[in-house]
C-alpha cells in the first residue's frame, strides 16, 4: 500500500468554532468545579464548628446539679440535634469507670430508650453490636473526654403512709412504691417486708393504705459518678460525594463533547464533498452525453469511408466516454441511498479485473493483481459502488508500488459464525508510516501531489453507511498492507 508521507487536511469555521465553544465550556465546568469544591469544603467545615457546641454542651449536660435546667438543654439540644425528617449528625455515650454504657444518645431511637430508661432492660443482639460497634467507632475518631454525671434523677420513689399511735406507743405505717403498693410495714408488732409476708398480711396492709389519707413522699439523692464522654459527628456525605460525583461526570461531558465535534465535522466533511460530487457529476453529465452522440457520428463517417483508424479511434473513444459516464454515476449516488440488488462478488472483482489489465501493461513495473477465489454467498450491494471500492484500493496500491515486482492479492471469504462476507485485501507495498495510520480514512488524507485525498474515505463511506459493512486497516509495514472488509450477506 502507499507509503504516507504528509497529510492535507481541510479546516471548516464551523468545525473551529465548535472546537472553541466545547473548550470553552469544559475549562468554565473545571473553574465551577473548583469553586463548587472549595465552597463544600468551607461549609462543611462551619458546620462541624457549629456541631462542636453542642458537644461542649452534651459533655457538660450531666454535670449541672439543677435538673430543671438540665432537662430544659437537653431537651433543647434534643430539638435541634434530634428533630423528625433530620438526619442523626451528632451523637454521644456516657460511661461509667469501667466502661459500661450509662447513656447513649443520637444512635437509634429504641436503642437510646433502652439503654437511657431503665438498666433492668436488656438489649438484643443486634442492638448490643451496635452499641459497641458505635462505641469502638467514637473511641477512634475523638478522644474521650472524663466528667462527673448522675446516672439518677431526684424522683419520687414512693409513700410513707401512716396512723395513729396506739395505747403502747407505736406507730404504724407502711411504705410503698410509686404504684402505692406496700413493700415495709409495722402495724402491731414487728416490721414486715414484702418478700416475707404471708397473703393476708399483704392484704392488710393494702387496706391500711386505703384507709390512711395521710402520707409523706419519698424521694432519692442519687451520687455522682466517674465517667467518660464519647462522641461522633456524622460527616455531610451528600455535601463531600458531590465533588465526586462532578469529577465522574465532568470527563463524560468532554468525552460526550469531543464525540459531538467529531459528529458534526464528520458531517461537514460528509456534506462538502457529497455536495462537490453531485455537482461535478451534473456538470460533466451533459458534456459527456455530447461527446457520446459525436463518437456515434465517427463510427458512422467511419463506416461510410471504410476508415479503419477512424473506426478504432471511435470505438475506444466511445468505451473511454462510457467508461467516464459511469465514473459520474458513481459520483451522483453519493449522499443518496443507493439500489441494492443481489450481487454476486466474483462477477463484481472479475468486472474490476478486467479495467485494470487493459492499464497494467501502461505502467512499467511489473504488477500483479489476482482473486483467490472461494464459495462465498451473494450479498445485497450496489455492484457499481462495490467495484468503485477495489478500484480505489488498487489505486493507491499502483500509485504509491515502487517495487520491481509487485502483488496484490484479494480474498473474499465466509463468516458463517457472524454471516459476514469476509474480503481480504493485501499488497507488497511500502505501507502506510505509523504516524498516518489513524487518518488513512479522513477527508483530506493523501501523500501524492495531487488528487484530494478521498479515495479511501469513498471507500469507508461506501462500505459502511450505504452496506452496513466495515473496513479496518489490519496491518501494515515495509513489507506491505492489509486490509479488511466485512459486508453482512444473504445467508440463512
């Protein structure tokens, strides 16, 4: 195959402008992006400072002696930590010396009654895993802080019920709970507990209390105790994956934007010279049809004089002319859907065969075109597109063959796994330098010094927008080319 030495290459202002107006909106993306990152990480960082005073408060909660008040901040901090539809940032446990869980809050909502009301409760398994696993998490991110609380409130613990005295002396009473049922009494004689009365000493006393308005309260002076305060602060996660999420979608736009440019000028591309070609074949159709009637009126004068020459003359004009007409046919189906017929391929490359050995002998070197032939089935083409396709690969074999001898070989074969027609095409050429192997393809490519280099995009454009097929440079190097054509068949 040719060996390609320089590229031409065609520029269109609405190509640029299009270039210019994604480059443009990539780099605002990337100074938005930026802006956007550093503007998250300010404000997660003034949230964190906003969440650290109400750790200072909740570590400073179990301390107050004033219950009232403490009740009051708590419930507040509740409201604003703990409000429904807000998510738990903030969250805290309270040990005792030992390490055994006292309060909990901003966990999960049961868990923290469970373990806040009542030590007698017990927690199931999956509660106590995260409880220790929220524990062990809290122990890793923040030092613990040590602080005296009250793991008690001054409550009401029950009633001290009691009577009249009697003729010796004593005093009766029962003490209850908060639910007035009697636990200690002393009625007559000695003081009874309720893990040791009988039934009717039960019931006596529950009578006793029915009928003894009088009572005084009891309430508990809970001690203070040593312990420790852990805390969390959930991170924003939908504030910190949304850089994330831009850097992910960011690329995609550019990949997205650079596919859209490269569409559009494929279409420019497409639309220049699809439109060059109508118009040059229009322009040259009516000259030709005129220089086909003159040939006639040759080949008549000729028989009229019995002129040998002047016959010949007007028979190979008239196939030249033909041949010329043909070549504009071709031109004026680009940018239209051209009629498919079945086409038998080995008719197709011997039509091919057979222009270019009236050529051969023209050019100096010694060249060699073959078809290795196979059983390979009919396929629904445009025989006359087709045979443009290999006069075009031979072409830029012959022009660019500067070997004594020189070969070019084609092979149609079968894919009967994918039911494909299978055309390989090789030569002995100098190849294609590595640089040009990517833009063999493009509108403009070309090493000679003349031509417009858009024979091989002909040839890409016929093989895959008007078969449905595909061509793909195999390989290629001193040694020579290779390509590959695929065009779906008829096969069952």
């Amino acid at each position: 195959m040719a060996r390609w030495n320089r590229s031409l290459t065609s520029t269109y202002p609405t190509g640029g402008l299009m270039l210019i107006y994604f480059g443009v909106g990539v780099c605002i993306l990337i100074l938005v992006f930026a802006y956007y990152t550093r503007q998250i990480s300010h404000l997660n960082a003034d949230i964190e400072a906003q969440i650290e005073i109400f750790v200072n408060l909740a570590a400073e909660l179990p301390s107050i002696e004033d219950r009232a008040l403490q009740a009051r901040l708590l419930r507040v901090m509740r409201q604003e930590l703990y409000a429904e539809g807000r998510s738990r940032r903030f969250s805290f446990i309270i040990t005792d010396a030992d390490g055994n869980v006292e309060i909990s809050q901003g966990i999960d909502t049961k868990l923290d009654e469970k373990v806040n009301e009542s030590d007698t409760v017990s927690l199931t398994q999956d509660e106590q895993e995260l409880l220790t696993s929220t524990l062990e998490r809290m122990k890793s991110k923040n030092q613990r802080r040590k602080i005296p609380f009250l793991k008690e409130d001054r409550q009401i613990m029950g009633y001290f019920y009691y009577g009249d005295a009697s003729e010796m002396a004593q005093l009766p009473y029962a003490i209850t709970d908060t639910e007035k049922t009697p636990q200690k009494w002393q009625m007559w004689k000695d003081v009874i507990t309720a893990e040791i009365a009988t039934p009717e000493e039960k019931e006596r006393a529950k009578i006793f209390v029915q009928n003894t308005p009088a009572f005084v309260t009891l309430q508990t002076e809970p001690n203070w105790q040593e312990g420790y305060f852990y805390y969390e602060i959930k991170s924003f996660y939908g504030l910190l994956i949304t850089p994330i999420v831009l850097s992910i979608i960011l690329p995609f736009f550019a990949f997205g934007s650079i596919l859209i440019y490269r569409r559009i000028k494929y279409y420019e591309h497409a639309a220049i010279w699809g439109g060059l070609a109508k118009e040059t074949a229009h322009q040259l159709g009516t000259p030709i049809s005129a220089l086909l009637a003159w040939t006639e009126l040759l080949d008549e004068r000729s028989q009229q004089t019995e002129d040998e020459v002047l016959a010949e003359l007007s028979t190979n004009m008239q196939s030249d002319l033909e041949r010329l007409q043909k070549t504009t046919t071709r031109f004026g189906m680009i940018g239209t859907e051209p009629t498919k017929t079945e086409v038998n391929l080995e008719e197709v490359l011997d039509e091919v065969l057979t222009y270019f050995e009236k050529r051969l002998p023209q050019i100096s070197r010694n060249i060699d075109i073959s078809v290795t032939p196979h059983d390979v089935p009919g396929i629904s083409a445009n025989a006359h597109l087709l045979q443009w396709v290999f006069e075009n690969l031979i072409r830029n074999s012959l022009d660019a063959m500067h070997k004594e001898i020189g070969h070019i070989e084609i092979e149609p074969l079968y894919d009967d796994r994918q039911k494909h027609v299978v055309i390989r095409y090789s030569d002995n050429g100098s190849g294609i330098s590595s640089e040009n192997q990517r833009a063999i393809f493009e509108p403009g490519m070309t090493t000679k010094t003349h031509g417009w280099g858009l024979g091989l995009t002909i040839v890409q454009r016929i093989v895959r927008e008007y078969h449905h097929g595909s061509i793909r440079l195999v390989e290629s190097s001193p040694d020579g080319t290779t390509f590959e054509i695929r065009l779906p068949c008829n096969a069952s």
